[in-house]
C-alpha cells in the first residue's frame, strides 16, 4: 500500500500562514503591554485619588473640631460616609493617633484597631501603601491630621480596593481585546487576499517548485540554441539567451538588459519587426552576416505586458537553396540543351536521309565549334571550376530568355587561386546574383546583354590593378537595361526591394544576399553606370589571409558617374 506523501504548502500559503501568526503576536503583544500599563496607571490614579481625599478630609476643620468632642464618632461617620459617596473611594477611615477607628463602612470595625502602617504618619508624614484591611487588599493614603501648633491628633486613611481597580482595568480590557480582534480579523482579510493574488501569479507552486523551475529555466535559456528575446511592455530588453546574442551580434560584455530595443543598433527593418505591436509569423530578415527567421507573439492580460521573440539562423538553409535555385537551372540549362541538340540531330539525320552527307557534316561540325568555342572562352578565362560551371549554366539560361551572356577579354581567374577562407558557395551566392538580376534587367531591351568580368586584382592579367591595395578578387556584371533608378540608390540592397512583380516565391532578396554575403568576406560592393547605359556591380573580395580591420568591412558605394546623386551613398554595414 502506497502512503500518499503530502504536497508542500504553496508560497502563498505559507506566507498566508506566517503573516497570520506574526499579526496575532504584534496584537496579543500590545494587548498584553497595554493590560499591564493600564493596571499600573490605575493604580497609580488611585493612590493619587485616595491620598487627595486624606488630605482633604485632614485639612477639613470640622474633622479637626470634630476630634475634640467627647464622641467624635458621631459627628465623623456621617461625614466620612458622605465623603465616601462624593469621592468614589472604598472607605474613609478617621482614627486616633494610637490607631483606635472612629469611622468605618462597616459599623462593627468602629472602636477597633485600623489595621496598617501609621509611623510615618505620626511623623507629620502622608504616604501610600498597599494593604490588606478588613476589607481586602487596598491601596490606600494615611495622612496625619494637625492642630494648629502642628501636633498630630488624629490619622486619616482613604481608599480604594485592588478589586475595584482590577475590574476597572478589566473593562478597558474588554473593548482593548474587542478591537485587538477586529484588527486581527482584518489583517487576517487582507493578508488572504494579498496571498490569493500571489498564488494566482505563482500558479499555487511552493518555494521548492519556483526553485526548481528558475533553474529549469536558466538551463533551457543556455541549452536552446535559437535564439530567445523578451522585450516588457516599453520594448526594452527583459531577457536574452546566449543564442539571441550570436545571432543579433551583440557581444557577451555588452550589458543589454534594460535596453531599448532601437538602441541596440540592429537593421531597420529587423528593429521595426521588433517594435510592433502586431504579431510576426517566419518573417525574413537579414542582419550584416546572417539570415534569420523572426517570430514574434505579444504577451497580453489586458494590457501590453511585452513581446516574447524567437530568432532563428537560416544563413545556411539560404545558401543551399540558393544552391538549389542554380542547379534547378542548370537542369533546366540541360533539358534545353538536350531539346536543342535533339533538334540538331534531326537535322543530320533528315540531311544524310536525303543524300546530303557533305552538308550534314558541315552542319554537325559548325555546330560543335560554335559549343566548343563558348565552352573555351569561359573556361580560358575563368579556370576554376565552380564559376566555370556556373557562367556555362547561366549562359544557357539566358540564351533561353533572349539575353545574351559575355564573359569578357580582361577576365582572367586561375584555378587554386582561391584561398580557404573564400569558400565556392559564396562565389556561387554573389556571382549568380548578380547575373540573375543583369539579365532580369536586360531583357527585352535593345541588344540584351549582360557582361561578366572576373579577376584577381595584382596578377599580371589584370585589366584595372592599379592602385589595388594587396591581392583581391574582382566579380563585375554590368547589364544593357535601364540602370538605376537615384530614387532606389539607399535601398536597392534591402531585403524586399525590387522593380519586378513579385513572384511564388518572393523577390528582392538576391541583392540583400549578395551584400550580406560580401559583408561576411569583409569585401566591397560598388553599383555604378555602365558603358553605354544600364548598371553594373562590382564586388572586390580580399584573398590576403589577414582579416580586415573592423571599421573596413562591407561597405557598399556609389562610384563617380552613376546615375544617382552627387554623394549619395549606399550604406554597407546594415540591411
């Protein structure tokens, strides 16, 4: 048989419990300090009372006439009740200086010995004291009452029962305690509704479980490596997880917590997406090194509480389908090739079925030349073999929309020349941008053409090495289309911007890739006018092994002779 284990209490619970007891001692506390402060003040109110009517009845000259009469008792007792009633007190008490009483309350204690302490009073002394007489424990005065040559020739004594204080103190008590439990049953109300809110925020966990899942919490922030940023209602920064710093670029030291959103220097459209109000679902957005994927889901409970945002790294996952997008055109390169040599075939076939041998193999010979020669041009100018391959299959594709591609006479690249540090797929990301966006552009225009240049700036074939300040690769594609447009100068690199209808799948990426991309080699990348109209851009990449310093990298310019404004200039460093 399974014994049930008992369920700690909640922290509210506990806190209830705590506050509970801490206000039932502070009442029962000042209940206690304030009985016993009262019972003391009203002792000590009646021993100023009752020494008040000693003397008063001492003083009276017709208690001092009185004492000299053969009977002194019959003209003292009424006077001494009617004293009694007057003053509030238990008994007024007249007696020789031996102590004999001459009055009582109670008849039968006249004559007999008062029962107390009288030598200071026959000192000439008034004084107080608590005793026990006939009628119980009293606090009482004894004062001695003086002829007019100062000689004492009688004693009173006036007083009030302890009993008679104690009920006093009692009703005080009373309506002390009444208010004391009014006051605990209020804090007892208030403490439980205080409690009540806090086991709502604290979803009626105890101490232990809050501890437990903080450091769940801390252990999941470090372990998820996407990227986790919470903003508060004000959009600044609540938290951030290790992964939200790597893929925002903001360094460890960097103390970010607090911080407004638009102060961490991100990317406009990134910190826009950021500082809306509205909930974002998988958009694109491109920082200087990184493509990321942002979600973001507002945290409301009838107010704006903040923003809960999840960022993920889709750098890799863009080249690959960039990647994909290059191959799926040389597959469709191919499959036109194939179309067309069929077709060819066809023709050799029908000649020599005809009996024109002689012209079929003029015809077959032409037509390898002319494939052999294009296959030379490309590969005498541009040895390595990824760019080789991909300006072959771009070469068909554009021949396919009507466009022609051209490798030109200054393009010189050698294979092995590119070092490890400059890795094919980037090559791919940035040349096969830029020629898909030249031929987009020049197609359907007068003579479409799309001019690629390639070269590694110092070497001795080199068209426009001077002034090249250590080894560099130069990727130039220029276009016969309509050019720039001065107005799209600052944003034709931005994520989103283009001049075409967008199709399935999106435009005005390839550009934003390809600044990114030279971002990350820590290159340049220049749009200026071509010859003769259009636009062309440049992309010069170091193959020096040494890094760039920080304040160098990824700047993208306007060259002298664009058709933009004088000075205007497209910034490098954010998308």
């Amino acid at each position: 048989m399974r014994i049930p284990v008992p369920r700690p209490r909640s922290l509210a619970a506990q806190l209830f419990a705590m506050q509970a007891v801490l206000i039932a001692v502070v009442v029962a506390g000042y209940a206690l300090f304030t009985y016993v402060s009262d019972r003391a003040q009203a002792e000590d109110a009646a021993r100023v009372q009752a020494k008040a009517v000693a003397r008063a009845v001492a003083d009276s000259p017709s208690v001092r006439e009185a004492i000299g009469t053969p009977d002194p008792t019959a003209r003292l007792q009424p006077y001494a009740l009617r004293v009694m009633a007057d003053t509030d007190v238990d008994f007024v008490t007249i007696m020789s200086p031996r102590g004999i009483r001459w009055t009582h309350p109670d008849q039968k204690q006249i004559g007999k010995h008062f029962l107390g302490n009288t030598e200071r009073a026959l000192k000439g002394h008034t004084f107080t004291e608590t005793y026990k007489g006939t009628l119980g424990y009293s606090v009482r005065a004894v004062t001695p009452v003086e002829d007019d040559k100062k000689h004492v020739i009688g004693l009173v004594s006036a007083g009030i029962q302890v009993e008679k204080i104690s009920e006093r103190v009692q009703g005080q008590l009373t309506a002390l305690l009444a208010v004391a439990g009014s006051a605990l049953a209020l804090g007892a109300v208030g403490t439980y509704v205080v409690n009540a809110r806090l086991r709502r925020h604290t979803h009626g966990m105890n101490a232990a479980e809050l501890s437990r899942m903080h450091d769940y919490h801390q252990a999941a922030l470090h372990a998820v490596r996407e990227g986790l940023l919470m903003l508060d209602g004000q959009y600044r920064v609540a938290l951030i997880n290790d992964g939200g710093r790597e893929l925002l670029g903001v360094s460890p030291k960097d103390r970010v917590i607090g911080r407004s959103v638009a102060d961490l220097g991100l990317p406009a459209p990134l910190t826009g997406a950021l500082l809306s109000s509205e909930p974002r679902v998988d958009e694109v957005h491109l920082t200087s090194t990184r493509v990321l994927v942002v979600n973001t889901s507002p945290v409301s409970g009838g107010e704006q509480r903040g923003t809960v945002v999840t960022l993920r790294d889709v750098t890799e996952l863009q080249s690959l389908m960039g990647e994909l997008d290059s191959e799926r055109g040389f597959t469709q390169a191919l499959r036109s090739q194939a179309h067309e040599a069929a077709n060819r075939l066809h023709t050799v076939v029908s000649l020599i079925e005809l009996g024109r041998a002689e012209q079929a193999v003029d015809f077959a010979t032409a037509e390898l030349e002319l494939a052999q020669a294009l296959t030379d041009q490309v590969v005498a100018a541009v040895g390595e073999p990824v760019l080789a391959a991909l300006l072959l299959g771009k070469t068909a594709q554009a021949n396919e929309r009507g466009v022609e591609l051209v490798v030109s006479e200054d393009s010189r690249l050698d294979d092995g020349l590119l070092p490890d540090s400059l890795p094919a797929r980037d090559l791919v990301t940035i040349l096969g941008n830029l020629i898909d966006n030249a031929v987009d552009a020049a197609q359907g225009s007068v003579r479409a053409r799309v001019t690629v240049t390639a070269y590694a700036e110092g070497s001795e074939d080199a068209a426009d090495s001077e002034g090249a300040e250590g080894p560099g690769l130069v990727l130039r594609v220029s276009d016969t289309g309509a050019g720039v447009d001065p107005a799209h100068v600052e944003t034709v690199f931005q994520r989103g911007f283009s001049t075409k209808p967008a199709g399935p799948g999106g435009r005005g990426l390839g550009l934003a890739l390809v600044r990114q991309t030279v971002n990350r080699c820590k290159g340049t990348l220049t749009v200026a006018e071509a010859e003769g109209g259009g636009a062309e851009f440049e992309v010069r990449l170091p193959l020096g092994s040494e890094p760039r310093a920080p304040g160098s990298a990824a700047t993208a310019r306007v060259d002298a002779g664009a058709t933009v404004p004088e000075g205007a200039t497209v910034p490098g460093g954010d998308v």
